[in-house]
C-alpha cells in the first residue's frame, strides 16, 4: 500500500492497529495489494473512522 510515494511498513502497521482497535480480527486486517478500497471499507466499519482519516493514521507510522 502507498500512500504519496511513501512506502507503508504493512507489518508494524497491523500491529499498531491490533494494539489501537484490539477488537479486529487477522481476516480484518488482511490486505490484499490491489485490493486497497475493499480493505479500507472493511477496516472503516471496525474501526468508525474515514478510509482518509485511516489512510493518514497509516501514513504516520510509515
């Protein structure tokens, strides 16, 4: 997943989002490249919060 060039460290990323919302499940955080949009709509549901804002969350840690 990138994100304005930037490359996302995805493994460090599932584990500040497990540690952020422990309520999600490894299928929740299962990302699939080219299947970005799915994984988004799946996580905004879990989570309540904007594909933008989870995008920007994501970005930090990147």
């Amino acid at each position: 997943m990138e994100d304005n060039n930037k490359q996302i460290n995805w493994q460090a990323a599932k584990e500040h989002l497990k540690k952020e919302y422990p309520h999600l499940t490894a299928e929740d955080l299962y990302y699939e490249a080219g299947k970005e949009e799915e994984w988004l709509e799946r996580l905004q549901a879990k989570v309540n919060k904007s594909k933008h804002d989870i995008r920007h969350w994501l970005s930090l840690m990147g």
